[in-house]
C-alpha cells in the first residue's frame, strides 16, 4: 500500500520522527570522521554524513555542517587553522564512528575517548585516524551559509590523499570492496555493500 | 603499501583518471533519478549522484549540477518551472538509470527511449519514475553558483514523498532493506547493501 506524505504532514510531525524521516530521503552515504584540532592545539573527531564531490579540477569536495548557534568544534577548528581531514570509516568501526557524535567535555579529545589513534602525515597539520582506509587531507576554500536554515557549506580543496596502493585502479577508479568501509542512511543506520558492476560511459545508439 | 597522491599529482592526472579518482573520494552516496519537463512539456530524466540532506524543518534538499556551458536540461526546466522529483533506482534497474546519463537527441525523453514509464502524482506537475521504490516532489527554493568551479548547488523543498507503507517506520526511518534501492561510487559502479545496524543516540558517559 502505497502512502504520500506531504510538506504539511511532515511539518506536523513530532520532532525526531521529522529528523529521522527527512535524514533518510537522500539514501545511502559514506559517514566520515572529520579530523581538526583548535587553535590551541586540542584534537577533535567528528561524524559527518553529508559530503559531496564538487569538482575534479581543482580537486574540491563539499560538507553540510549544521547550525553554529551553539558551539560546534568542528567549523569552529576548520575556520581557525583552515586545514580538515576527511577519514573514510572502516567496517569494523562503525560503532566508534557513530560514538563521536556525541557531546564530550572541552577537556577530552574524541580520539582519545575512543581509542581512535590519530597519526600524521608529513607536511600537512590536521590529524588523520590512522585506521582509515582513505584519508583525505583538505585545506579550506569557502564556508558559505545555506540561507533556507543556517546550515553552513564548508568547500575544501583537496591537498593529499591516502590510500592503500592495491586500491587504488589503474583507471583512477578506488576499489571500496578492497576498503571495505560502512554505508550508513540517515542518522544512525549502518550497511555493508557489495559490488554489482562498473558500468561503461553512457552513449545514446539509435 | 600505502600510497600518498599529492594535489600537484592530482593535477597532472590524465583527464579521466583524475574524474574517476575525484569522483570516487567522497564515497558511497544513492544514485537519484531527477524528473523534469521542459516549459514546452517535454519530459525528461537524469542521473545525479550528488543529493544530499540539507534540512529537516522545513524539509530541504541539495544537489550539486555542473556547469551549465553546455546545455543541461535539467538544470534548465528546473529552472524554467520551479519543480523536479528525485526517484530512487531498484536494484534491478541501474543498468537503465546510469543510461539516462547519454546524450538523446532533443526530441526524445529519457523515459521513453529507456522504457522507464512516467507517472504523475495528482496536485504534482513534475514527472516521477513509476517504479522508484521512493520517490520526492520538490519545489525550486535556491540556485546558487559555486565559485570554485561553475557548479551549481540546487536547494529545494519537499513538497510530496511517496513510499510503500511497509517501509517507513514507526520511528520516521526508511528501511532501505525493504526499499531495495541501488547504491554508487564515482560515476559508474554499482553496489547492493546490507542492514548491518541501528544505534542509539550517541552520549558521553564517564
């Protein structure tokens, strides 16, 4: 039984429903752990589910980051030092992944609570956790506020990239069955994958 | 042996390469069939890999176009009458819905020339892909242009989600088990995915 549920009923909805609801409309993601430290030099890590490729030349990817009206480590660190890490999560670590989200003291990094081991690569200053599969080191090119409700677009430059070699195709393509890293919908739900098919550039035949 | 690619190499990838290596960085993210007619009335059908959640009250939705140098439909309809849908792809249908990424000439529909049949839901003027498991009206919000490199971020509101009873939950989750909709990386590959698990809201405990 088909069911549509419009602007209006969605408005109405109890709070958490509409979150989860609405969190869920654009499917299937790759939830990223967001490497920064503060001007000071504390160390943060942090979930982020919204992450979009901008262009390839230059390099650029995009993140949704959520309202800064109350204090949100990550944008705070990325505007203050302008370098970000983006940590693709494996498998395995999924529940440590999800674990970031939540609140802790100023005093206490998220790597440490976790025992997430942050490493750095030669050269470039934000942390990396060092059980990624796919590290990404970016420095920031634009924060924009999105006007329709004060969600910020944070767009950076990508400046280096880590990946295990055997990933890694000759056609440029990244193998994610070798990285083996998590699928997630919404908030909080979590999915492996499995190849189907590389399909070959689309062209109209008569 | 892990491999570090700086944004210098990068750079001095060959075209595809470097599109496919971009592309495939920011991970897993659901493939969308964008629905549009032209003012004229021709209706057309396009896969966008780039949608992401920008809000839930009231319910927005982004996506990332490319420039609009040549001509693109379906940044042009949108534009034209304010409102598009985002159809979710069946498992069984990504071979089609990575063909609407070819060049048809002017006078044929995505819809038709792949055998993908168009459905309208009543007060909607917008065409949706019948067979989408989940399918989205929107209305126009916001166009903007992304300085780095001529993209263009595309907001919309939610006006309308059509989805079988059985899988939208009682908690405003979607169960994309039950919805069986195919997930990408990059350009071209094609995954199924499996429900690992759904956690609790994550809080700091000492």
């Amino acid at each position: 039984m088909k069911k549509i549920i419009t602007a209006a009923e969605i408005k109405e909805y109890d709070r958490f429903l509409r979150m989860h609801f609405c969190n869920c409309l654009t499917g299937f993601k790759s939830p990223l752990l967001v490497g920064t430290t503060s001007e000071s030099g504390n160390e943060n890590l942090a979930i982020f589910s919204n992450v979009f490729h901008i262009g390839a030349d230059p390099s650029t990817i995009g993140m949704i980051a959520r309202p800064t009206t109350i204090p949100r480590d990550t944008v705070a660190n990325i505007s203050e030092t302008k370098i970000y890490t983006l940590n693709h999560i494996p498998l395995a670590d999924y529940e440590k992944g999800h674990l970031t989200s939540a609140k802790y003291p100023e005093e206490i990094s998220e790597f440490e609570a976790l025992n997430l081991k942050a490493e750095y690569i030669e050269g470039f200053g934000a942390p990396f956790y060092a059980d990624a599969p796919l590290k990404i080191g970016l420095s920031l090119s634009s924060i924009t506020p999105i006007k329709e409700n004060d969600t910020i677009l944070i767009i950076g430059k990508v400046e280096l990239v880590e990946v295990e070699e055997k990933n890694l195709m000759v056609t440029g393509h990244l193998d994610f069955s070798g990285l083996r890293t998590v699928a997630s919908t919404g908030l909080d739900t979590y999915y492996s994958t499995k190849f189907i098919d590389r399909l070959p550039y689309a062209k109209y035949r008569k």
